[in-house]
C-alpha cells in the first residue's frame, strides 16, 4: 500500500514537471521548424513584398475570404491572390490536393511570401491538421500569439516546398501535416523524455523530479518534434 502511494505521488510530480517544461521544448520546437525549410532567395523579408512585417494572426486585421483556383491551375503552381495577404484563412478546397510530379521539381527559386493561416474561431488552437478549443485559462491574445507562432512555420514550409515545384495545395497540405507531426511529436517525446529522465531514480524520484523532468522533457521533446515533423510531412505528400 506504501509502495502504490509512493508511485502514485512519483507519477504526480513527475507530470507536474513535464507540463511545467513543456513551453520550452514548444518554443525549440518551433525555432528547428522553423529553419527546416530555407528559403533561398527569400528567407530574409523583402521591404517591397506584401508580407513585409505582416502582422501576427487573429491580433490584427482578419484574413480576407479564401480565393479559389480550379485544379487545372493548381497543378500547374497558380495559387490564389489570397495566399499572398500577409493572413489568410485555412485553404478549404473542393478538390483533392494535387499529387506531386517527379518531373516538375526543380532547385528552389525565389517565391512569394505565404500568408499565415488564421483560424476563423478566436478560441482554436491550430497546429497545421491538429486543432482543439482552446482552455479556458488561455485568454484570446494568448490562444492568438500560440497559433501566430505555429502558423508562421507552416508558411514557411509551404512557401518553400511552393518553390521547387510542388502545387500550392499539395505544398498547403506537406506543411500542415509537418506541424501537426512536430507538435504531436513534442509533447509524446516530452513527457516520454520526462519519464525515462526521473524513473531511474526510483524512491527519489518524487524529490529530484523538478530538477531532471524539465531537461529530459526538453530533449526528449526535440527529437520527438524532429520525428514527428518529418512523418507528418511525408504523410502529407503521399495522402
């Protein structure tokens, strides 16, 4: 009976630790997604482009309506003018997306800032294919800097897959599938790395739990960012 109570106060602190960790491996998170994807040409702001400075979604003015292009022209690499406001509401078309064409691809070349994507619902958390309402001790500039953080990444990858030669929607798709992977990855991998960072210690596990959880959360939740961004993005470019 001591025995369960010690594990079940372990398990306790442990998750403490893990979730107390978890902004900073977000925040890693989100910095190796973001510099997945170079953009050559175009990875430093252009003062002329639309995009210059755009402006962090759901914080400022709203995403105009999503413009349509018929399948013809997607495959083709015509995207809507709306994917060139600096915000833009999730692209909903009524069309698979396009697959990609070995024969098309091609060295990347400069391409036009995508805008962020910004959800229609104030309280939805997005995270590329993963959204959920947000909890109530979010506030909305909150919900809105965390989704602003996450939707700036995914752009970036649309933006450069856009630009070896892969259709806007099948680019729309590789990058909302690499985020939602990144984000599923980090929190399994933190609280896996949390776990296997504390356990050894056993009786003790209760008292260093603060100290090791948070590190081996970090780590943990890197390489399982890393993992799940690259199976997302797959996942994307084959369904």
């Amino acid at each position: 009976m001591a025995k369960h109570r010690r594990q079940t106060a372990t398990q306790r602190v442990l998750l403490r630790a893990a979730v107390s960790a978890i902004p900073m491996t977000a925040a890693l998170g989100i910095s190796a997604v973001a510099h997945a994807a170079p953009q050559p040409g175009v990875t430093q702001p252009d003062p002329g482009s639309p995009n210059a400075g755009a402006a962090q979604p759901g914080v400022s003015t709203p995403a105009p309506p999503t413009q349509k292009v018929s399948p013809q022209d997607d495959a083709h690499g015509v995207a809507p003018q709306s994917d060139y406001a600096p915000t833009r509401p999730d692209p909903k078309r009524d069309y698979p997306a396009a697959p990609i064409e070995p024969g098309d691809l091609h060295p990347p070349t400069a391409t036009p800032d995508i805008g962020v994507i910004v959800p229609t619902n104030p309280r939805e958390l997005r995270a590329g294919d993963l959204t959920a309402i947000a909890p109530d001790f979010l506030s909305d500039d909150q919900v809105a800097q965390v989704n602003s953080a996450l939707a700036g990444p995914e752009a970036q990858i649309s933006q450069f897959t856009r630009s070896v030669g892969i259709a806007p929607s099948r680019s729309d798709h590789i990058a909302a599938g690499a985020l939602a992977g990144a984000a599923g990855g980090a929190i399994v991998g933190c609280i896996a790395g949390a776990a296997l960072a504390t356990l050894p210690a056993g009786p003790l596990a209760p008292i260093i739990a603060p100290l090791t959880a948070p590190p081996g959360c970090v780590i943990g939740g890197v390489i399982g960012l890393a993992t799940g961004a690259v199976l997302g993005a797959g996942a994307g470019a084959l369904i």
